[in-house]
C-alpha cells in the first residue's frame, strides 16, 4: 500500500499495488488522490504541499521521484513542493500516526487473505475523530530499475530551497504553449 493523507481534512487516500514499491507507483497513488479526492475539494489550489520520507520510492535520493513528480506537475498545473523527513525520523511522519497506525488496529487479528479483503479492509477504516479512507487497488505496472538520465534530471524545473534544498523543493510545472 502507499497512502495520501490530507491534514485538513483528515481524510486518507491508500492505494493497493499488485506490482513493486517504485517512485512510479508513489505518485501515481498521488496522483489519483488529486483526481478522486484533492481536486473536488481544494479546486482553487494551485499548489500541493507533499511531507515524504527520507528513503524508499519517494526517497530524497530517486530520480525517478522526481521526474515522476515533474510529470504529474505538467499534468495538474500544481507546483509541488516536496519536503523529505531526515534519515530515521520518518515516524514523526504524519501519515504514519494519522492513517496508517489506524489501518493496521482495523485489519488487526483479520486475515489478509485477498486483495478485496486488504482493500475492504483499509476502505472501512473510521475514527472518532472523523477519519475516513478510501482505497483502490491499483493494477498497474511499475517495473523496477528505471533510468533517469543527468540530462533528464537537468531538465527538471526543480528549485532547492535554502534550508537542506537536498530535502526540500519545489517543482514548478511547465506551461504549455
């Protein structure tokens, strides 16, 4: 699974993948949260702001990150601005505490037994406090190793920004003429 959760309004977005765990995945899972859930409700957006962990497929270190996060940019207009967690801190992550410890007590002691399963599961997770989740299984495919060129990383309309720009940036989209 990779999870979108929104703050404001305390809401998740999970996607169930049948394939591997790539930057490919990661933001197509967002990606699908901006059309389903993020653009309806926050249509006047012009940005999305995106807190990621340090490592894994949304890494500060993969490439394909963000050319991935370039093209889904060009796609919905929105800068992205993308701040990693340093190395070893992802569990004051947000998501991890909002969204996902909530997953696990719901499907806990369930057996995982199908994808329907997995995704009815993650789908009926509910809180006191109002969160709700939506999920997708997500039958795409995501081959590992993809190449991101120097020339294809220089051509990224990527901007560091002063404090630890290796960890925190924004991507500008480009306009088509």
């Amino acid at each position: 699974p990779y999870g979108v959760y929104d703050l404001t309004r305390n809401a998740g977005w999970v996607s169930v993948g049948i394939d591997h765990d790539t930057a490919s995945f990661a933001v197509r899972t967002i990606g699908r949260w901006w059309q389903k859930m993020g653009r309806p409700r926050y249509r006047r957006a012009r940005s999305l702001l995106i807190t990621a962990d340090a490592g894994g497929s949304n890494g500060a270190r993969v490439r394909l990150w963000k050319w991935e996060l370039q093209q889904l940019a060009n796609r919905t207009g929105l800068t992205i601005t993308t701040c990693h967690f340093p190395p070893g801190t992802s569990k004051w992550n947000t998501i991890e505490h909002r969204l996902f410890s909530y997953i696990s007590r719901n499907w806990r002691g369930r057996p995982l037994v199908s994808l329907a399963v997995i995704v009815s599961l993650i789908g009926a997770t509910r809180t006191a406090t109002g969160l709700r989740v939506r999920c997708e299984l997500d039958r795409g495919t995501y081959p590992q190793g993809r190449i991101i060129s120097d020339a294809q990383l220089a051509s990224l309309r990527l901007t560091p920004h002063r404090f630890h720009g290796y960890w925190n940036y924004t991507i500008h989209p480009v306009r088509r003429r």
